[in-house]
C-alpha cells in the first residue's frame, strides 16, 4: 500500500483544496510509492499568503537577528545528516538513481544548509564615497517571497540549492517540486518544522507543473521565481514573469562539449568522460553528452568508452552493485528511446547499446541501457538536450575546429577539458562560451564556488555567494551631512 502523505503549508501538514492526490512512482519497477496531493491554483494562493505573512509580518527577513536565521539553518544541516541514508533511500525509491550517488547529494544537502547558514550573518553592504556632505549606504534586503520550481534528476539536491540561500538571505518561499519525485521536498518540511523554522516562511506545494507550478508565475505576491528544468519552460517563465517584472533566476539545459586532446592522460579522460555522459544515467543539465576527440587517440577513447558502458550494472539504485539506475518515468524513457531510435537514421553510427537488467521484478522499470554513437556535430543527436545515457563522439583535428564545434551550440552550461598540456588547456577553456569549464575532471560542482550557464543555458548564478545575491535587493539609503 502507498503512503499517504500531505504538503505543508502555513506550518500545517494539508491535503489539496480539492482533495486530488497523485502517486509518486518508483522508477525501478512501476509501482506506486507514496499518494501526495495534486496541489493547485487554490493551494497556491493558500502557500503564497502563508509565506507572504510571514515575509510581510516579521516572522522572517530584515525583522529577524541573522544569527537566529544562522542557528536554524545549521539545525536543519544537522538533521539532514542524521537523516542521511533514510533521506538516500527515499531519494533512490522516488527517482532510481544508484544509493551511492544519492548518498553523496544528501551530503551536499546537508552542507548546502550549513555553507548558507554561515552566510547569515555575512550579508553586507556598500558605503560608497559620494563627496564630503552626504553619506550614502547600499544596503543588501530580502526580495521577498520567492516561488521555487525544481526539477527530478537530483530532487532533495536541487531544492536545497534554492532553499538554503533563499531562507539565508531571508525570504520566504513555495517550493514546487516535480511530480516524479516529490518525496524528499517533504522530508525537508518536516525537517525544517523540527529545526524551529517558524509557520509559513517555507511552504512545499506538490503537483504538476502548470497545475501547481503556473499559478506561481502570475501571482502578485510572489517576488521571484527561481527554476531548474527544461529550456522551454524556461522560456515561457521568462515570457510569463515579464507581465509583472517578476525577479527569475533560470538554471537550464546543455549540450555540453567534453573535449579529449591527444596528449590527455586516456585512462582517465576516458573514465571521466564516461560517467560525465553516463553518470545519475545521463540525467543531467551539465551532462558532457557531445564526447569530441582528437583523432589521434579517436579509436582508443572510442573503444574505452565501449568497455566502461559494457562494464555498468544496470538495475534498482537500492542494490549497492548497481551503477546505472532507471530513467526518472516512462515519458522520460520514451524520449531517449526515441532519440536512440532515430541515431541511424541521422547518420549517426550506433557502435554499443547496452543490456537492460534481467531481474524479472525490474521487468517494468524504466531503463534504458548506455549507448555510443559516432556523429556529427549537425545532427539532432549532436544538438538537442536528451537527458539520457546516450553519447555523441565526434572526431576533431585540432584546437580551432575543437573550439568551433565546442561553441556550435545553443547552449552553454559546461564543458569538459582533457589534456595535459596547460597553456591548451587554459586556451581552450577562455574560448569556450559556457559557465562552467572544468579541467582534466568532469561533473563537480562544490557548493562553495558557482554555477549557471551561458546563452540559453540560463539567466543568474547559482551556488556559492553568486546565489545569495539572486534573493537579495539592494538598496540606496542617502543622508545629506550639510
Ligand atoms: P520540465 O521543465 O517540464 O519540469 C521541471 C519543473 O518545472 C517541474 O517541477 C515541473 O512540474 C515544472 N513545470 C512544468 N511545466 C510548468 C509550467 N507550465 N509552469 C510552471 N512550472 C512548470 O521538465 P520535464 O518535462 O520533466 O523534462 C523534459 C526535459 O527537460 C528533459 O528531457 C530534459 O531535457 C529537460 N530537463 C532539464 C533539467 C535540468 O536540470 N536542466 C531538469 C529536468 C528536465
Ligand atoms: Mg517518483
């Protein structure tokens, strides 16, 4: 039988006004795991008003001694880590990606809360000299209530990315959740109530997205939107939060490079480069999904990217064996499938397709095995966001047509160097136009430092103090000294 479980809104734990409820799957086999209520614009309004008093009535923001904010997110830190492998498991359940990653965003939770907790009481201002009769203060201030759109692929991780500068920075928030993976938002609720964060500054709204996650949008009292998903979503919040000049933050997709040069050290390029595409089962925004090699080493990192997809273990993320879990849905699975299916079609060289797991109690889950195509960088397969295991080797001849195709995006999140030639590498990694480059490595993103993309990979930056700033205004306080 699946749980029932509710949302929480004004500090009370309540169905939807209508008493709609969906299940929340789990992946790995089909099944229902847990019924949560399918919030809706009535639950909006309801969450809206909850973090609005409390924003407006001094529960929290500017009214509140920023130590106290401090202690409370230390608390939840606190409590996420004696959680942790209840919290991974849950996660696991809810989106089916291996324990062993689930374990290391828990941990990354739990240090996002303590990381922003230290950022409390460090918000500072300006005094800029403006002449010898006149003081002026620039002064940093919440922006307000703030509407919290995340998506599936690292659920607990993603929420606590906005949640934690937001509540550090003294808002107050709507955290709407995907619909495939709920679970986790509720456990940081009732984390957040037993860490003493007072009624209504943090609200978990649960539904789908234009029945619970569009009325945010068009709320008058909603200050800013902060979203995680997909660019075309993006698109539209951008489109639709212009009406009311709503602040929004977007962290969007990629088609991320991960460029190999000849000189790289292969065994770790081509480890690296294989979980860049095919790690958390290549559901990721940074994912380096167009794999470009020097056509010196072509043939070798082609054939150790084969033998590092042969060698993963698909099945359920709760067996510590496994390397690769399901797909988050069906419609997620059907949309890589199709993508696979379409390859050869393209022109593309389909050179490993992998097994899906024979357990018969995995017989419904949503897998869909690592694949390696040979392509160009002209076809779908090489341009549009798939969000699966599926990567795209192109050969390259030397450092200008790398960095043209490297660029010959719409997207520009991350990309990947392999060398271990310096001056190319810091070359390369100036031209390239996207927000985070990483070198001779491929997927961190430490808390402490920033990340967002370029051109229509995002608007803002997250993490790091780059975040804060996003849930902060700033204002000019003058005082004529004459
Ligand atoms: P999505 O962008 O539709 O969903 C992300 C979040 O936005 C969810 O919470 C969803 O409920 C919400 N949402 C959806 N429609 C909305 C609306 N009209 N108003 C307000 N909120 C809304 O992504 P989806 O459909 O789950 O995945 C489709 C594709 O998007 C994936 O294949 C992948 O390419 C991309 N994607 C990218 C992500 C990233 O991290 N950059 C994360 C998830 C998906
Ligand atoms: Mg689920």
């Amino acid at each position: 039988m699946a749980e029932n479980l509710k949302m929480y809104i004004g500090g009370a734990w309540v169905d939807a006004r209508s008493g709609d409820t969906f299940d929340s799957i789990d992946p790995a086999t089909g099944g229902a795991l847990a019924t949560v209520p399918r919030g809706a614009s009535l639950d909006v309004d309801l969450a809206v008003a909850a973090a609005r008093r409390a924003f407006d009535g001094g529960t929290w923001g500017s009214a509140v001694a920023e130590r106290e904010r401090a202690r409370i997110l230390f608390r939840i830190a606190q409590l996420v880590a004696e959680q942790r492998q209840s919290l991974a498991e849950l996660e696991v359940r809810d989106c089916g990606k291996p324990i062993g990653d689930a374990l290391a965003d828990i941990d990354e939770v739990a240090f996002m809360f303590e990381y922003y907790g230290g950022w409390a009481t460090k918000i500072t201002g300006d005094i800029p000299p403006v002449g010898p009769d006149a003081m002026s203060l620039v002064v940093k201030e919440p922006v307000g209530v703030c509407g919290l759109i995340v998506p599936w692929n690292y659920p607990m991780l993603m929420a606590a990315q906005k949640v934690a500068p937001a509540l550090a920075a003294g808002c107050t928030v709507v955290l709407k959740p995907a619909e495939q993976t709920p679970l986790t938002a509720l456990r940081m609720a009732a984390i957040a109530e037993q860490a003493g964060l007072p009624a209504g500054v943090f609200n978990v709204v649960t539904g789908f997205g234009v029945e619970a996650g569009a009325p945010l949008l068009t709320h008058p009292g909603v200050d800013k939107i902060s979203f995680t998903g997909s660019r075309a979503i993006g698109m539209m919040i951008q489109r639709t939060c212009a009406d009311q000049l709503k602040r929004v933050t977007l962290e969007l997709g990629g088609k991320s490079p991960n460029i190999i040069f000849g000189d790289a050290d292969i065994e770790r390029a081509v480890v690296g480069s294989a979980l860049g595409v095919f790690g958390n089962q290549g559901e990721v925004c940074s994912a380096g999904s167009r794999v470009l090699v020097h056509r010196s080493v072509y043939d070798d990192v082609l054939q150790g990217m084969t033998d590092f997809a042969a060698g993963m273990k698909l099945g359920s993320g709760l067996d510590p064996e496994t390397t690769m879990g399901p797909l988050v849905s069906a419609a997620q699975r059907d949309r890589v499938q199709a993508y696979i299916d379409a390859g050869p079609g393209e022109g593309a060289n389909l050179v490993f397709s992998g097994q899906r797991p024979n357990d018969p109690a995995l017989a419904n889950g949503y897998f869909v095995p690592p694949a390696i195509f040979e392509a160009t960088n002209d076809i779908r397969l090489a341009r549009e966001e798939i969000f699966g295991p599926v990567a795209a080797v192109i050969p390259f001849s030397d450092v200008d047509e790398v960095v043209r195709l490297a660029n010959d995006t719409e997207y520009g999140l991350a990309a990947a160097i392999w060398t271990r030639d310096i001056g190319l590498a810091l070359r390369t990694a100036k031209a390239v136009r996207a927000g985070v480059v990483w070198i001779n490595d491929s997927q961190p993103a430490p808390t402490e430092s920033m990340w967002g993309g370029y051109k229509q990979s995002g608007i803002g930056r997250e993490l790091g103090p780059y975040a804060l700033d996003t849930y902060l205004e700033s204002k000019q306080i003058y005082i004529n000294l004459s």
